[in-house]
C-alpha cells in the first residue's frame, strides 16, 4: 500500500513550486524586460475600450448617484413605491429606476459633448485659424518692437540675432532632415494615410466599445461592489477583509472627490475666464479661456501654465493685452486658491504643498499628462496607507498617534517621553553642551585691549 504525503510534504511541495515560478518570471522579467512590456502594451490595447468604457462610467457614476438621489427616488417615494437596497423593496421598480437614471446621464453626456463640438471647437479651430494667417504680421510686430527696444543696444542685438539665426537654421535643418524626405514619396504618404484610417477606424470601434461597456458598469455597479465583497470575505479573514474593504473605499471617496472636485473647479475657471476676457475686450476668449480651463485640471502648476501660455499667445497681439492679461489671471488664481478651490476640494487629499509637488512630479515623469491628473490622489492614498500602518504599530506599543506630541520629543525611555526642552534629557544627543561653530562666532567676546 503506497503511503500518502502528509499535511508538511503538501506545505512544502506548494512553496517550492511557488518559489520556482516565482524565480522564473522573475528571470524572465529582468533578462525579457522589453518583451514583457510589449506583451503587456499589446495586452492594454486590445482592451483599450473596455478600459475607456471602465473610466468613462466612473466618471459619470457621481451624475448618476444625483440624478437618482434627487430626482428619481423622491419620485418613486411620492408614488409609494420602495427602490432602496432592503429585501422588502420593489426590485422590478428599482432596475426601472435604475435604467431611467442611466438613459438620462448617458444622454447629458453625450449632450455636453455635441455642445463641445458645435459650439465650442469650431471659435477653437477659427481663432487657431485666425493665428496662423496674422502670424506673419504679429512676428513683424515683434520685431519692430524689438528693434525699437534694442535700437541702442547693438551689442545685445547682436546677440539676439545670432541667437535667432542659429534658432532658424536648426530649423532649417530639422526640416531638410525629417520631413522633407519623407514628402515626396508616395508611398510613404499612402502607408500614413492607411494607418491614419486604421487609426481612425480602431479609435470608432474603442468609442462604441468604451460607451457600451460605460451603460452596463452604470447599470450594475452595485453588482461588482458585492461580488467584490464575497471575494474579500471568502479568502481572507474577517478583520482582514474588513480593512481591505475600507481601504477600496478611502481610495474611491479620494479619488472621486479630487479628481470629481478639479473637473467642476477647471470648468467653473474657464467660465469665469471667459466672461473677464470679454469684460477686458482681450483676443480669443474663447480659446484663451479653453487652455486656461484645461490646466487648470493639473495641480499646483496649471494655474501657471494655463497663463503663460495665454499671456505668450497674447505677447504676438498687444503686449498690452498680455500684461492686462496676467494681472487679471493672477487675481482668478488668487480667488480658486483661496476660496473657490477650497470649498469644492476641501481637503480631499490632506497632503501639504510639498507631497503635492513632489506626487505631481514624480508621477508626471513616469506616465506624463496622465500622472499630472492621478498622481495626486495616487499618492494621497499611500500616504494614508504608510500613515495607518504607522498609527497601527504605535498603538500596539502604547504610543501616542498624535504628531505634535512628538514636535518636542527628544526620546521615549520606558514608554516615557522625554523632550528637548528639558535640559536634563541628555540621551541619544538630545542635550549635547557642545557649542556649534556658528554659535561660537556670534557669542565669541572681544579680546582685552592690552
């Protein structure tokens, strides 16, 4: 009779063969790195329209909450019906409901966008349009400004125009180099053209898809948050599941009240720049107001790049426009920093200036526009976890989870704190009687005449 393997030769044979695989996809990664990230780009493309249909509809699932909270369930109320999630409740009536609330959200959005085409892109495309033909006439202007500027100065004009020379003939170069050669050949146009097409075409496809997918997360997104939760209570522990369950929440309510908040913010911006740039007859409100609106979407620096670019745009017009310009985008910041941006984020992150810079700058390098967006609330959520686990393993020490108990904190000496204002705490270097060399120049007493 063949013996069976025990409980331990079972434990044992499981980890080995984890182990194993672990450090052959851990070989292959490391010498294969380029092979996987292809793999993984083909992977993320072919799904590109589910994945634009899963952000669309999280994007639209707060208009949605709203228009069932506030329109529709009073509704069915008044009616005498109950749509709410209790066993007792009309289900029938609520998938009803449900339906109703996703036909009418889809249909704002796509309202908005029809409003995005028709009205607003066309003065985008004509003010571009408008640019591009004065374009000549605004550089002559420059010019002539700057000549009048520089008229005695001609050791700097000197230097401007042989910074401006060199500036032309490297893009004379650039264009002989990569682009003229590739003009007159036919079939490099007709290969640009195809793959244009294809490009189009796949991009129609990923849009149906994305709306597609957008109606049915809408329509059932109760459904995955429950399968979500029988997952979490079925592997893991109960006060595992627990907190994984609330991390999942922490992440959506940041997320959702950051990036949600900086939509309504940027566009209410836009608004406001647009009605101030008609006030000030400056040029293209429109178009000024668009760029200003957009990155304003970006924290910290889109304030600063929506005017520069602005005032740059308005430089080639009226630097007097421009000037006008930036006095009055700098009192727009002012108030969207100070009141406004507050009040519609409130402190939906809770990270300081610097975690901010340092989110928007270290996302932004590794995934560009896309983390200037989402690196914020990205960081935000580790920034929470790291602070959850610190407060965890304090308590289990019997420490305080309060920062300012520690501001003055020198050491901890058998659970008691010891802090730097007590002279007599000299432990750990916390009262070193050394003088600093600093201290040593400012408090040094002149010598005795002799």
């Amino acid at each position: 009779m063949k013996n069976k393997p025990n409980q331990n030769q079972i434990t044992w044979g499981i980890t080995i063969f984890f182990v194993a695989v672990g450090t052959l996809l851990a070989y292959y990664v490391i010498f294969h790195g380029k092979t996987v990230v292809s793999t993984l780009n083909s992977m993320l493309d072919s799904i590109s329209g589910v994945i634009m249909g899963v952000v669309l509809a999280y994007i639209l699932i707060p208009m949605l909450n709203g228009i069932e909270r506030t329109i529709l369930i009073p509704i069915y109320k008044k009616r005498g019906i109950d749509v709410s999630f209790s066993k007792d409740a009309d289900w029938k009536k609520r998938k009803q409901m449900r339906g109703i609330a996703v036909l009418i959200t889809i249909a704002v959005f796509i309202l908005l966008i029809y409003t995005l085409l028709i009205i607003i892109i066309p003065q985008l495309v004509s003010s571009i349009r408008e640019i591009i033909n004065n374009l000549p006439e605004y550089i002559k202007k420059i010019d002539d400004y700057s000549n009048s500027l520089l008229e005695n100065n001609p050791d700097l004009q000197e230097l401007i125009d042989s910074q401006l020379d060199s500036y032309y003939a490297t893009l004379s170069v650039f264009i002989t180099r990569n682009i003229k050669p590739y003009l007159p050949e036919w079939q490099t146009v007709l290969k640009v053209a195809s793959k244009s097409v294809m490009s189009g075409v796949s991009a129609i496809i990923n849009i149906i898809v994305g709306v597609i997918v957008a109606i049915y997360v809408l329509n059932s997104k109760e459904r995955f948050t429950t399968r979500g939760k029988k997952i979490a209570y079925s592997f893991f522990k109960e006060n595992v599941a627990n907190e994984l369950i609330s991390a999942f929440r922490f992440t959506h309510r940041t997320f959702e009240s950051f990036i949600g908040g900086k939509i309504v913010d940027s566009i209410i911006i836009g608004i406001i720049c647009y009605i101030g740039c008609k006030i000030l007859k400056i040029d293209y409100p429109v178009l000024i107001s668009v760029i200003v609106g957009v990155t304003n979407v970006i924290p910290f620096f889109g304030p600063y790049i929506g005017g520069g670019a602005g005032a740059l745009l308005l430089i080639l017009i009226d630097p007097i426009q421009a000037l006008i310009f930036l006095i009055f985008v700098i009192v727009l910041q002012q108030f969207d920093g100070n009141i406004l941006g507050p009040y519609i984020l409130g402190g939906s992150t809770g990270l300081s200036s610097f975690w901010v810079i340092f989110s928007i700058m270290f996302f932004g390098g590794l995934w560009g526009i896309v983390g200037w967006l989402i690196g914020v609330p990205i960081f935000a959520v580790f920034y929470a976890f790291v602070a959850r686990i610190t407060n965890h393993y304090l308590r289990k020490k019997d420490l305080s989870t309060n920062t300012s108990d520690y501001y003055d904190l020198a050491y901890i000496e058998n659970g008691e704190y010891k802090l730097l204002s007590d002279q007599s705490n000299t432990k750990y270097n916390a009262g070193s009687k050394k003088v600093s060399s600093i201290k040593k120049i400012f408090n040094r007493k002149k010598n005795p005449k002799k």
